[in-house]
C-alpha cells in the first residue's frame, strides 16, 4: 500500500529506493541470504564490486543485489562460479547494467546451460545403460577403457566428454 509523506506525495516501493543508494555488507547479505565473508570473496574475484567509505566501510550499489543473487543460485545448482563470471563478462560492475547489457548475458548463460545440460543428459544416458543392462561386468562395460586405448588422446574422461 503507497504511504504518504507529510506533503501528500505519494511513493511506492519500487520508488523507495533510488537506483544509485548503497547497501552496507549486512544489507546486502540480509536481501541476498549470502553471506559477508562470501561477498568478500566474490569481490576478489571481481564478481561484483563494492565502493568505501571514509571509514573503509564496504557498500554495495543496489544493481549488485542481482549479480549476488544469480550467484546464489548459481552456487546452489552447482555451477562453477568460473561460468558465472563468463556469463557475467560484458556486464558493467561500475554501472547500472542496462536491460540490453542483461539480456546478451542471458543469452550467453543460456548457451553455456545448455551445453552443460547436454552433458548431463549424456552422462545420465551412459549410466542408466550401464547400470540398467545388469552385467556387472567390468569386461563386457562400455564405458570401459580396454587396454588404455584413449590414453592417447590425453588425460581425463573421453567417452562422457560433452565435446565428444
């Protein structure tokens, strides 16, 4: 419901809060459910940006809430936080990003969810084809690499690689 100052203006609370306020680290962990220490670190790895005070005190600018967030959910799914700053490359830190800035990172987000889903999908198959069949069978496994004949091909899983 709009509250009324004493001149009979009237605000709501998306107006509430000017674009460019700043929000103290227990703020921005309050909103975010993230917490001080991992906002630290974000910033070291240059996620999301902070401005001092005079007293060396962070504060956020309030577009950093989305950042934050997306990370939050980012880290829940399990996304390394190297993607998210892929993702993350070509949006401001020192700016209000714009709607266009947002929707290039989401479409580049998108295509790297999309390969990671495909590899997921893949790795599923090969499980479900592996522990459905019921050989038991580490000489009959498809998955199985007789005689370490990809270790030619280098190092690590080449049958499940989502490149393959």
């Amino acid at each position: 419901m709009p509250q009324h100052d004493e001149i009979g203006s009237s605000e709501t609370s998306a107006t509430r809060h000017a674009p460019d306020e700043l929000l103290t680290v227990g703020e921005m962990s309050r909103r975010t459910g993230v917490a001080p220490s991992a906002l630290r670190f974000y910033e070291e790895l240059g996620l999301i940006a902070s401005h001092r005070t005079g007293g060396n005190q962070r504060r956020y600018p309030r577009h950093m809430l989305r950042r934050v967030s997306l990370i939050a959910v980012a880290k829940r799914l399990g996304i390394p936080l190297s993607d998210v700053q892929s993702a993350f490359e070509n949006v401001p830190l020192d700016s209000t990003p714009s709607h266009d800035d947002w929707q290039r990172a989401s479409r580049r987000w998108k295509r790297q969810l999309e390969e990671r889903r495909l590899g997921i999908e893949r790795l599923e198959q090969e499980l479900t084809g592996c522990i459905g069949c019921g050989c038991l069978s580490m000489k009959a496994c498809g998955l199985l690499n007789p005689d370490d004949a990809l270790g030619d091909d280098g190092a690590g899983p080449r049958r499940l690689d989502a490149s393959a």
